[in-house]
C-alpha cells in the first residue's frame, strides 16, 4: 500500500513537459488570435457595406444557437469517429479538418459577393459565423484533450500547460488590441474600404494554419496513428453513455453552472460597457462627450490592457498557492466585491470605476490560468468512479457556459431599452448627453453593468465554496489511480496475447 501511494505522488508532481512543448501547445492559441484580428470589425463591416443590423444580429444568433448544440456534442464525435487521415491519431485529423474551415470562414464573412443584397449578407453571415464557431468548438476539444495526454497524470504539468496558454492568451490579446485598428488604417492605404477589410482578413485568416500546423507537429509524438485493426478494436462508446456521463457527474454540473454564472456577467458588462463612457460619465462628471470616449475610454482601454499582462505574470503564481478549488471562489469572491463597489461608487468616478475594474481582472486571473483542469478534473473523478473513460466529452463541456452565456448576455439590450436607453436619442444628441439620461437611469444602468455581474459571482461562490467537492489531493488521486488501472489493463493485454500460442497438432 505504501509503494502505491508513493507511486501516486510521483505520478502527480511529475515535470515532463518542456517549455519547447507547452510553446507549441500554445501556438495555435497566439497565431489563432492574430487570424482572428478583424473579427470584433464584423459590425462596423456589415454596417459599411449597408447591411440591415436587425438582420445581422439574427444571423449571429442563428449560428450561436447551432454551435451551442454542435458544441454539445463535439466531444462524442471526436470520441466515437476515428479518422486515419493526415497522420492519424485521436486529435490530429480534426485539427487538420477544421483549420481550414476556420480559415474560410474568416475569409467569406469579410468578402461582399454582391453588394446591396441583404439576402446574400444575411447568408454569408451565417455560414462565415458557422464556420468559424464550429471550427473553434472542434478545435477546443482537441487542445482539450491534448493536455492529459501530452502532460499525463501529472497535475503539475497539467497546470504548467494551461497556465502558460493563459499567459499566451494574455499577451495576444494586448497585441491584438493595440494593432488591429492601425493595421486596417495601414492597409486602407492601398485598398478602399471595405475591401481593406477583405484583404486583410483573408491574409490574417492563414495563421490559422500556422498555428494548426505547429500544434500538429507538437502533439505527434503523444498523439500517436493507430492501424486500421486498432480503430476497428477501439471500445465503441454509446451515445447514451455519454449522455449519462455528463448528467450524472454532480461535479462537473456544479462547476458548470458557477463558470455560467460568472461569464453570463461578464458578458452582460462587456456588451453594454461602451455606454458607461458615452453617455453615463458626461452626464455624472458634467463634461463633453467626446471627451470622456475616446479619452477617457483609451485611459481605461490601456490601464487594463497593461493589468491584464502583470496579471498573467503574477496571479497565476499566487492561484497555484491557493490550489485549483480555493482559487476559483476567491477569486469569484473578489470580483463579486469589486463589481459592488464599481456600483456603488463607479459611476461618481471614472477613476474608481477603472480601479476596481483592474481588482476583477485580478481576481479573475487567480483561477483562469487552471482552464480546462477544472473540467478535467471532473473527466478524472467519473472515470475513476465508473470505469468509463468520457474525460474528453466531458472536456468538452469547458465552452459550454460562455456558449450559453453569450446568447444569455446579449438579451441585455432589452433590459437597456426597458430601463429607457433608446439608440434614436443617441443619435440625435450627437455629442451631447441624451435626454433620457437621469439620476434613476444611471442607478438602472450601473446596476446592469455591474450590479448583476456581482450577484452572479457571488451565486457561482456557494456553489464553488460549499457544492463542489472535489479537492485537489481528490483530484490528484483520480489521476493517478486511473494512470494506474490503464498501465495494469494494458499489461494484462499485452501478457494474453504474449501467452497466446499456438496448439501443436498431435
């Protein structure tokens, strides 16, 4: 029993990985962001070429609603479908698949096949919106699975490799941030709008492959191609197993519901947080419009972009100290603390708001380091209660709350028009502060910017702090006894076949 138990700690605290291999792990996530560079201008495209934007939000919510159910089931088709193609293995062919998906997505949504026709923009929204959230879908799944089986029952090099994605996600996303508009200006010096838009995209959308192709050669040596005989030996795994897999595991449920709580509010500040420099600081602070955004907006804009990357350096390492469970509700915690005083105080002082505003993203980045560990987590401690491996449809679930609570937050806007904001005044006021603005109306509005992002932390709290159960020793123990159990399993395998010879003839 001792030698078993000292086995599980050397299995856990295991430092395999190189820094060589969590860089190309991380690839796709930088080359990825840089594809994605002109995404976020799909609005003010659209709006450019003349199309309706009641048509254009509809065709996103179409494609949201469709990935939502395509994402629920991602990890059983990657699970069940096995493909012997472009070098084989369980995760490369899909990756193979969908970076050229993604790629032509990017491409077409960008790409005015006949000006003036709604009908056209209207499909080419869906199908470019299809393609590029249903390739990130597949494309998940597949970094997802690839972290147990490049970092094995290790915990620490399972948290080495999220943790460094995090910091590449931080730092491409402070250069997207601060390139992307100058890059689009740059190259509307040799072709007008909305073409600049067009070539820029389809240039951008190659890194795609780049980075398809170094997370391909990454993964190689863990991802193994299998023969024919082997796929056709494969266990085949049921759909209703999979189903049970997910809904009978109460602590993925647990963690899935906290994680949806806390982006359905983080989304609901981030789609209305524009509003809060237009119209809520000129009226609060009594000056000119134009002066609170973009000047204002910019201070704050460089002030986070700045945080986001110190965070990156320096929460993660104080997360690790807290472990995996009590980081995510301290941190939830936090931001919950945070978002209320931005309420109370935010909207006297755009100088607090911003203050508190870095206090979420520091807290934030105490436990989103971890990704998809939480989930994995979850995969290790099903597994090692049933005996049935569903760790990558279970993986798979790591998406799906800000799936979910992308659709959710985007109903804000109708709360916005039921407290009074109505986008026609904006318009007419041009420059000055709405009529619509009020004392009551900037109370309403702060508390849908952040009001209900702090109850929906602290709700994702209780669950985090006294629902959740799995502690990081638990989850260390799964790890390492299903590790176990699969080397024993494969042993006797090995040793049945070995015995198998044949019977001579009398």
């Amino acid at each position: 029993m001792e030698s078993d138990n000292e086995q599980t700690v050397d299995i856990s605290q295991q430092r395999n990985l190189t820094v060589k291999q969590m860089a190309g792990y991380s690839s796709y996530t930088f080359f990825s962001m840089l594809g994605s560079i002109t995404w976020f201008f799909r609005p003010m495209y659209y709006a450019l070429i003349g199309m309706n934007m009641v048509l254009f939000s509809t065709a996103l919510m179409i494609a949201r609603i469709t990935d939502l159910v395509v994402a629920t089931m991602v990890g059983g088709i990657i699970e069940k479908v096995r493909l012997n193609l472009a070098g084989g293995g369980k995760y490369r062919p899909w990756l193979f698949i969908f970076m050229f998906v993604i790629t032509f997505g990017i491409a077409i949504t960008f790409t005015d096949f006949v000006p003036g026709n709604d009908l056209v923009h209207f499909i080419v929204v869906t199908v470019g919106a299809l393609c590029v959230m249903v390739s990130m879908s597949f494309i998940g799944a597949v970094q997802f699975g690839l972290v147990p089986v490049m970092a094995g029952a290790s915990a620490v090099d399972r948290t080495r490799l999220t943790i460094f994605n995090y910091r590449v996600t931080t730092v491409g996303t402070i250069f997207t941030s601060l390139t992307a508009a100058y890059l689009l200006t740059w190259v509307g010096n040799f072709f007008t709008p909305p073409m600049n838009y067009t070539v820029m995209s389809a240039g951008f959308a190659g890194f795609y492959i780049l980075g398809a192709v170094i997370l391909r050669q990454t993964a190689k040596p863990f991802d193994k191609p299998r023969d024919a005989a082997a796929i056709a030996a494969a266990p085949q795994v049921r759909v209703s197993d999979m189903v049970k897999a997910v809904t009978t595991n109460s602590q993925l449920l647990i963690y899935l519901v906290a994680s949806m709580l806390s982006m359905i509010g983080m989304l609901i500040s981030m789609n209305i947080v524009i509003y809060y420099w237009q119209i809520i600081i000129p009226y609060t602070h009594n000056i000119d419009p134009l002066l609170a955004f973009p000047a204002y907006y910019t201070i704050g804009q460089t002030v986070s972009t700045v945080g986001s990357f110190i965070f990156a350096m320096l929460a993660p390492v104080i997360g690790r100290r807290l472990g995996k469970v009590r980081a995510m509700w301290v941190g939830l915690l936090g931001a919950s603390l945070a978002s209320l005083g931005m309420f109370l105080f935010g909207a006297g002082s755009w100088v607090i708001f911003i203050g508190f505003n870095v206090l979420v993203m520091f807290a934030g980045a105490l436990y989103t380091g971890y990704g998809v560990n939480y989930a994995l987590d979850c995969g290790e401690y099903g597994l090692w209660k049933t005996g049935q491996d569903h760790r990558l449809v279970i993986m798979s679930m790591f998406n799906l709350p800000m799936k979910i609570a992308a659709i959710i937050g985007g109903t804000v806007m109708y709360a916005l028009a039921a407290i009074g904001f109505d986008s026609l005044e904006v318009q007419a006021a041009a420059g000055s502060v709405p009529a619509f603005v009020t004392d009551s109306f900037v109370t309403s509005f702060m508390f849908l910017l952040v009001g209900i992002p702090a109850i929906c932390n602290l709700l994702a709290v209780f669950l985090m702090r006294f629902a959740y159960k799995i502690k990081d020793e638990d989850a260390k123990m799964y790890a390492a006894e299903n590790q176990r159990r699969k080397q024993e399993a494969e042993a006797a395998a090995a040793a049945a076949e070995g015995s198998a010879e044949p019977v001579p003839l009398s």
